[in-house]
C-alpha cells in the first residue's frame, strides 16, 4: 500500500513541476522591468540645455509618462578636468559650482520628482538670465539646505568627477550637449523626439495617455529638430579653468 502511494507521487511529480514551470513562464515581468531608460547628460548654464529641460523634457510628467520612464541626470556636459585635478566647465566656475550643486541634489533626493523641480526652477532662471537667484529654487522645490552643505563640504565635486567619468565612458562619446539616451542609445540630433522614442521603446501593457495619441512611426524631419541648437564639446576648451 505504501509503496503503490509513492509510486503514484512519483508518476505525478513530473507533471506537477512542468505545470510550475508553464506558470512562471506566463508570469509577465514586473512593471518596474519593462521600464524604458531615460538619460540626459547636460551642463547648468547651457542654454540650449535649459531650453530643453524647460520646454522639452517637462513633458516626462504630462499624462503618465513617467510612469514608464526611469529618468536619469546627470550634469557634468562638456566639462573637463585640468591636470592639476581641478574641474572646468565650459560656461566658467558658476557653471562648475550649479553642477555640483545640481549633482548633490539628485543624490540626496533620489525621488526624480522632487530633485527635478529643483533642477528646473534653477534652468528656468538660466533661461532668465538670473542663475545667481538659485538658492530660491531650494525653497521653491521644497527642499532643504542639504544641497549646499553637500557642495561647502566638498562632496559635490566628489560627484562632479563621477559624472565626468560616466560621460567620459559614453560610447559613442558624447558631441554635444543636451545629449539624451534611450535604453543607452543616444538620439544625437534627434533628442526633442524623445517622447516618441519612449513610447516605442515600451513593451508593457500599461501604455500611458501620452503614448497613445502619438504616430505610429517618428518622424525625425520635423524642423524643431533639425534646427535644434546645442553646446558643442569641441567648443568646451575656450575657456578659463573654473572651480579648484
């Protein structure tokens, strides 16, 4: 009796572990999985870069975007580091002193929705001509003073050189800044389109409002991006060396 009992166990097992493994197989993979990557690498003073973070890359929030997007800053641009280890940047040490900035706030608030608001209260100020006001994006963002103890402690720089390694290790290097990647394929001149590469690049089932009204294929003619003006990193070399 007890023998013919494990034997029956026996003949079941074999069809009990196929039928585990057909339902894992069907289990889809988690939302956080099918998350596309977002990442822009800029510099604070870029014009070109505020413009876009301001009237482009906002757009991350409008009708569910974000919520299949991983977005990923990173300010450092077409800064270089001098052979005496000292940083410069290519629109001079203001630029040097809101990346670190910038950097240390991304690190201490790793929500992108609240380092974000700081981020783009400081470049609609660049776009004003009035940075130097960007202590009152602090308050604005509602954050705290952390950011700039983090920068009067040296910690900002100590980022500043992490993200000049990061944009250092882009492959194909970087030309120009603002430069956005999908999933780590750069969009070069194409980045205003990066709504539509998103979407694209999206495999869930949980397709956003602002995916669904987009054309089925991207059209990259479009004449505010091939107009699209940005900080070229040949020309990051003319200036003077800014922050020690």
């Amino acid at each position: 009796m007890g023998d013919g009992s494990f034997s029956r166990r026996s003949r079941l097992a074999p069809t009990s572990l196929v039928l585990v493994l057909l339902l894992l197989l069907l289990v889809s993979p988690s939302q956080s999985d099918q998350r596309v990557a977002l990442s822009l690498y800029y510099e604070a003073l870029c014009p070109y870069c505020a413009n876009f973070i301001v009237n482009t890359l906002s757009k991350v929030f409008d009708a569910g975007l974000i919520s299949i997007v991983d977005l990923k800053l990173v300010p450092w641009g077409n800064g270089w580091i001098l052979p005496d280890g000292s940083l410069s940047c290519q629109h001079g040490p203001d630029e040097c002193q809101l990346n670190a900035i910038e950097a240390c706030a991304i690190t201490i608030y790793p929500d992108v929705n609240r380092h974000f608001r700081f981020i783009n209260c400081v470049e609609q100020l660049t776009l004003q001509g009035r940075h130097s006001e960007w202590s009152n994006c602090l308050g604005a963002a509602g954050l705290s003073n952390a950011p700039v103890d983090c920068y009067n402690r040296g910690d900002g720089i100590k980022l500043e050189r992490r993200n000049a390694d990061e944009t250092a290790r882009l492959n194909p290097p970087h030309r120009f800044v603002p430069w956005v990647l999908i999933n780590n394929q750069p969009l070069q001149e194409d980045f205003p389109n990066f709504v539509s590469y998103v979407c694209k690049a999206y495999k869930g089932n949980r397709v956003p409002a602002a995916c669904r009204s987009l054309p089925a294929t991207i059209d990259s003619s479009r004449e505010e991006i091939r107009s699209s003006r940005v900080c070229y990193a040949s020309a990051a070399r003319n200036v003077t060396p800014g922050l020690q």
